[in-house]
C-alpha cells in the first residue's frame, strides 16, 4: 500500500486552482468542474474538492490537519513568506525556529494551514 495525497474540501475550486497553482508553481495535472489534482514533479499529490459536491457529503471543518511545504534554504523561506503574503494568504506563525528548523504557517481563505519550512534535522 502506499500514500497517494491528499485531499482539501474548498468553497470555490476556481479560485482555490489559482492559488495553489501559485503556490505550487504549476497548473494542475486534472481539473474538471469540481475537482483538481496537482501532482509534483517528485510524486506527491494534492487534490481540491468543491465541498459542496462532495461524496458523500460532509460537514468537515478546516484547521486540523497541515499541508507542509520545503525549501532548501533560509532565503527561500524569507521570499517565500513575502510571495504568500502577496497572495492573499494570512500568517498565523512568524518565521521562527522550532525543534526541526524554521518554519511559518498561513492560511489560505479556506482556512486550511499552509506550512512551510526548512528542515535542520
């Protein structure tokens, strides 16, 4: 068995593809009218599901779980963070240095937690 990805329940898929096309600096891999799957170039996967259309329905809320990114280097990360800004995306972490090396965390308008960071560990 392996992990395949993940998947984010949105309100608006169109605005959500664009967003994360900017984060993730790729367009998705499939879309149709209320799903899209990026999938990088090393194999993971993210998919963004309208809530609403869903299967079967859910009522499930946001903030619980992560989507964890990596940069390579501390310059990364600190571009990074001004280039989320930009993009709508609310901090809800500075850029600080935890147990496995610096980080920050935002939102996206979905309320899901976007994390980023450069490991140390």
């Amino acid at each position: 068995m392996m992990l395949s990805g993940f998947v984010l329940y949105v309100t608006s898929l169109s605005q959500s593809v664009a967003l994360y096309s900017e984060i993730l600096e790729q367009s998705p891999t499939r879309q149709s009218d209320d799903f899209a799957l990026f999938v990088t170039p090393a194999g993971q996967s993210l998919r963004l599901w309208q809530q609403d259309k869903v299967i079967p329905t859910t009522n499930a809320t946001v903030g619980g779980a992560e989507v964890v990114l990596n940069v390579g280097s501390l310059n990364e990360l600190q571009a990074q963070w001004r280039r989320w800004q930009s993009l709508g995306l609310q901090p809800i972490q500075p850029i600080e240095t935890l147990s496995f090396g610096e980080t920050f965390m935002m939102t996206d308008p979905d309320g899901h937690r976007l994390r980023l960071m450069r490991l140390s560990v």
